[in-house]
C-alpha cells in the first residue's frame, strides 16, 4: 500500500515494493473481469519477488473483444502487488486462494476500479484509503505541513495516525488477519517515517529557514526495541523504507556525513549489529546497493563479500554482485574514462592534461536553457577558486561547431572547452552514461571520480563542496582487493 509518496523517498532512493510475506505457502490467484472503453490490449500484474530486485515478475492478460480478461498467477503467501493496465497502476494486495473479479473504465484504472469475490474486501478497502488519505493533501507532509515547527507537526502526525487507526477499525469487516497486519505496519511506519525525516525534509524544502533544532525528547520514540526488530512487519514497503532511514539516523548522529569516505561501511556495519530478523539482509542489501552508487569502489567490495556470510541462502548476493559489477565503473575512487577532444582554441586536449588537479566536469549544450542558465554561475566559481589546483572543463555535446565555438569566445565563458559532435549518442557520453545535460561530474587529481553528482554550478553549496573535495584523492582509492 504506497500510502504516501513524500519527496524525500524519492531523493534517496526510488522505493522498493515489499516481498512476499516469509513463511508463508504458494498459492494461486485469479483475476477475472472486464475493461470498458478499452485503451490497451493487456492487463498486468506486477509482483516484486525479491525486494533487491530492480525486476518486476509481470503477467499480463490479453483482453478478448469484449474488453474481458482471465489472469492467473502464483503468490509465495500475501504479498503487495500492482495492476497495471497501460500506463496506469493501482494497489493490490493478494493472497493464496484469492479469486476476484475486476473492473474498471480503460480511461481511469485507479478512480473507477471495483472488486467483487475472494480477496475483494481487501483491495476495495486500499482503494476508499487512497481516496481519502492519499489523494487528500491534508493528509500528506508535502506540501504545506513540511513548513510546521515541531509541536504542529506532531500534532498532524499525531491526528493522521489517529485517523488511519479508526478508518481501519471501522472497516475491518472481512478483512483477513495478514491484511490487517499489514495495514497496521503502513500506518505505523509511515508514522515513524515521516516523523524520522522531517528535520532532514524541511531543510531541503524550506529554503527561508535554517535547520530546525529539535527538543531532546523528539527522537525518543526510537527507543522502542519493538518498532526497530519487528519480523511481522518485514513485507510493509514502509518498514524497509523506516529501517533504512533509521540506519542513516544513526550514521549522522555519530557524526558521519554521507560525503564521509566511510559513510555506508558505518552504515552497513550499523544494519549489521543494530538489525535482526529477515529485514536484517534486505536493509544491509539496499546499504550496498547505496554504496555502489555513491560509495567507493573498495569498500564496496569488501562489503560485498562480507555478506555472503549473512546471505546464508544466497537469496541476495547474486542480484547485488550483478549490481556491484553494473556500478563499479562509476563507484567513488574508479577511473574516469579517457577522451580527446578538441578544444575551442583548436588544439586537442585529453582529460590526462588535467593530471594533478580538480576537475569539475560539466556536460553542456548550447540549445540547452538550463545549461545554459548554469553557465554564468561557473565564471564565479571560476574567480573564486583563480589560482587553485582545479580545471572547470566543460564538454559540449553539439553538432553544430560554428555556433558552440561562436558562443564560447563572444561570452568569454570561462574554463576549458571542448566539444564532441554526436550528443549524446556521442562516444564520450555514453562514457559516462550521460543521459542529459546538465551533468556534473567531480574528478580527484589522480583522475577517479569523485563524486558523481555535485552540487550544481548555481548551488550555493558547491563552493564548501569543491573545498572539501582536494586532497581526497588517496582517501577514495580506485585499488580493487587482491584477486579481483
């Protein structure tokens, strides 16, 4: 049940669906129905098997001339699952033996879809708690209660949990124990969620005010053993999402910052000592999947290896050392891949020129406004960082070299210039997997990557970030461990 999609979900990490409860036996469910004023051929249904898993196990069901379609598929006990039907999805929650039939207008899934059978109790009731929770803004911490002081806040929190509680109690009427369970979890975590994350959330979106300061009794409430280890709750997409916020709690309050070269090696080690239970590998899995993205190439590795002893069923390690090797090219501490381009002064400049220094790497286009609306702001950094050990080099990825060149030398832009015809279809693109522009990179003097996603040209953090940046060139080293 994806009650709330709050914003900091998605600066973190896209959100995971929940596995299938553990422990519980395979079954089938049918899906019957009936689409009217039909927009697509097929009905889908979407299941999240492992939760480390990026891939979705899909059926789909072709619809007969008459808009109507028979689904089946197998569920490892009750677990979440969406339906899909274009590009419109809707919650389902599933369990063994349930057979349902479905209906719904073609135009709008969500609004008009209705059930009828086994199982049907259930999703119309996540259905009427998206209405009214979830669709009701009121309800939601973005985007006007993010801007409440502490004592408000709780008090909305407060008011929401109580709401959730009584629309389930009053509602409960042929629901099934696991469903209950599961709706009890969501409620809960998605309490302790947004409760973890609102100094952290108002930060990001109340750019008038400084960090909030919170009274000593505000984290209290993870005190509570019992809402940390709790097995029952392990399929609730927001008690991984809560476990996984609540490691990073830890890191930072022992005084780590996430730019830290050891940030996710605490993090990893916290999940491990802090965590029991079958959530204990999955939130250590997504601390990895973090590290491979924006930690660097050794620990990584050594994390990785490190989990095969608490993956004792293997059922995680081979999806994250397939995710290890995806990533690993551009983890912290890798080699930035080598080109040669010419410049906009004629000659022919490859990255190894810059050997020794900073590099702040900007992926530009001349028909790009919001590359171009960057570009201003490099001439300041540029005059602040004159005489400093660091190259602002930019790449522009424009066939037309008339007017990128024209452009260059008529606006004085500063830094280095270069430009490689082909966009991003382009050789050096696709080098660094750039899908758009603007895009950023920060490289090490030794020619690692350092940090691939910077503060942007026009953030006023990006000054203390380059500061910070020389000098790391020894601490993220690109070295793999013996034999691999």
């Amino acid at each position: 049940m994806a009650y709330r999609s709050t914003l900091l979900a998605a600066l973190l990490w896209a959100g995971l669906l929940a596995a299938p409860l553990l422990g519980q036996a395979q079954g089938t469910v049918v899906l019957t129905g009936k689409v009217s004023g039909r927009t697509a051929d097929t009905v889908a249904v979407s299941v999240r098997e492992n939760p480390l898993d990026v891939k979705e196990q899909i059926t789909y069901a072709r619809l007969d001339s008459k808009g109507e379609f028979r689904l089946a598929l197998t569920v490892n006990g009750p677990t979440r699952a969406d339906l899909v039907y274009g590009d419109d999805v809707t919650d389902l929650f599933l369990e063994p033996g349930n057979q349902m039939e479905v209906r719904f207008k073609g135009s709008d899934l969500a609004s008009s879809v209705r059930y009828k059978g086994k199982g049907a109790e259930a999703n119309t009731f996540l259905t009427e708690m998206d209405d009214k929770f979830v669709e009701n803004d009121g309800f939601q911490v973005l985007p006007d209660n993010i801007t409440f002081y502490e004592a408000p806040f709780l008090s909305f929190l407060d008011y929401r949990r109580k709401e959730e509680v009584n629309f389930l109690e009053e509602n409960s009427e042929g629901l099934t124990a696991p469903f209950k369970e599961y709706v009890k979890a969501e409620i809960a975590y998605g309490y302790a969620n947004d409760r973890l994350t609102f100094q952290d959330l108002r930060e990001q979106v109340v750019a008038t005010e400084g960090r909030l300061k919170m009274t000593p009794s505000y984290y209290e409430f993870l005190n509570d053993k019992t809402l940390i280890n709790n097995p029952a709750a392990v399929q609730s997409e927001q008690y991984q999402e809560f476990l996984l916020n609540y490691i990073h709690y830890l890191a930072t309050s022992s005084g780590k910052l996430r730019s830290d070269p050891d940030f996710y090696q605490v993090c990893y080690d916290m999940a491990k000592n802090q965590l029991t239970g079958p959530a204990k590998p999955i939130v250590m899995g997504r601390v990895l999947k973090e590290s491979f993205r924006f930690g660097h190439v050794k620990q990584s590795a050594a994390m990785l290896e490190d989990f095969r002893a608490v993956d004792a069923k293997n059922q995680y390690y081979p999806l994250l050392k397939q995710d290890f090797e995806t990533h690993k090219a551009f983890a912290i501490g890798s080699p930035a891949p080598d080109f040669r381009l010419v410049s906009s002064k004629g000659d022919t400049l490859s990255l190894k020129n810059f050997a020794g220094k900073l590099v702040y790497l900007n992926f530009w286009r001349t028909t790009s406004g919001l590359a171009l609306r960057d570009l201003p702001y490099e001439a300041e950094l540029a005059k602040k960082f004159e005489g400093k050990n660091i190259v602002f080099l930019n790449v522009a990825l424009d066939d037309n070299e008339g007017a990128w060149k024209q452009l260059v030398i008529s606006k004085k832009l500063p830094g280095v210039h270069v430009r490689s015809g082909g966009g991003l279809r382009s050789a050096v693109a696709r080098a660094y997997a750039v899908q758009d522009v603007p895009s950023y990179f920060l490289l090490a003097e030794d020619g690692t990557f350092l940090n691939t996603k910077p503060k942007r040209l026009s953030s006023r953090a990006a000054v203390d970030e380059i500061k910070e940046s020389f000098g790391k060139a020894n601490t993220y080293s690109s070295s793999m461990p013996t034999g691999r």
